[in-house]
C-alpha cells in the first residue's frame, strides 16, 4: 500500500522519480525500491519525503484522512455567525428588560415616597375606638415604616444597577 501511495503521490504532482531522490538526498534506485515494495522508507523519510510531496504521513500510509472542504467550513462559519447574532439579540433584549424593570422600580419608589410626603401621617388623626379604622391604621404605619427604611436601599441599588448596565453598552 505505501508503495502503491508513493508512486501515486509523486505523479500526481508531476515528478519523475529522479526529483524526487533530489528533493530527499537519496538515489534514484532507492525510490524505486520504495516504489515496487523492495524496502520501506524510515520515520524521518516518511516525513521528509510528505513535506517534499506535499501530502500527509497520513496519506503516504493510506490512511484516508478527510479534510474539511472548503464549502463545509463555510457553512460551520455562517452557523457560527447566526448563532453569535442571535445571542447577542438575547443579550441585548435581557439587558433592555433588566433596564426596564430597574428603572420600572426606581420610578415607583419615587411616586410612592411622593405620595407618603404628600398624605403625611393621616392615620394620627384617626378614631382608633373603631376596630375597623385600627386595623387599617395599623397596617398603613407598618408599610410607611418598612418602605421608609427599605426602599432607599432599593432604590440605590436600582440607579447603580441601571448606571453599570448602561456603561456596559
């Protein structure tokens, strides 16, 4: 089979078996012998002799190695391409609802905070004899009192969260 793959190798690049010993500093007999199976080139002029034929040991042995065509690689690359697109939409639309919900957050932190300001304490003036309106007291101070000490926290981590995504971009 090497010997086979020599002589196929060698004429198909068009060398005559005398440029051939020229190209690998042996003697024209010696690929001869190669060629009609008489002996077998070493490791070392298996590799000289691939690179002197530009084919592979691979090749010289009779491996059948496939190489990528050309069309096959083009293809993988456009794959890549599509799919490097699309990830970079989804990347873009979860950073635009992520911006959305912050900022969604932000802007109702502030209108609730304005209208705490705005309706002050109305529950101090209230009757709390009655059940009903103590009940109702109670829980407006228990908002105004939990959104009074946790929306600030939330509110900055919104305006950074929305600073640091935006310098991404």
């Amino acid at each position: 089979m090497l010997s086979e793959n020599i002589r196929a190798i060698r004429e198909s690049r068009g060398l005559s078996q005398e440029e051939l010993a020229i190209k690998l500093n042996v003697v024209r007999q010696t690929v001869s012998k190669w060629e009609r199976g008489l002996s077998v080139p070493d490791s070392d002029m298996l590799v000289s002799m691939s690179e002197a034929l530009d084919a592979s040991v691979g090749a010289l042995l009779g491996e059948t190695v496939s190489e990528p065509e050309t069309d096959n690689l083009s293809a993988i690359a456009e794959k890549l391409q599509v799919v490097d697109l699309q990830l970079a939409r989804g990347r873009k639309l979860w950073r635009r609802l992520v911006c959305g919900a912050l900022l969604a957050s932000a802007i109702a932190i502030a209108l609730v905070f304005a209208c705490l300001i705005l309706l002050g304490s109305p529950y101090s003036h209230w009757d709390f004899s009655d059940p009903e309106l103590a009940v109702a007291g109670t829980l407006y101070h228990g908002f105004e009192w939990a959104f009074v000490r946790i929306a600030p926290i939330v509110l900055v981590a919104a305006i950074a969260g929305l600073f640091l995504l935006r310098k991404r971009e």
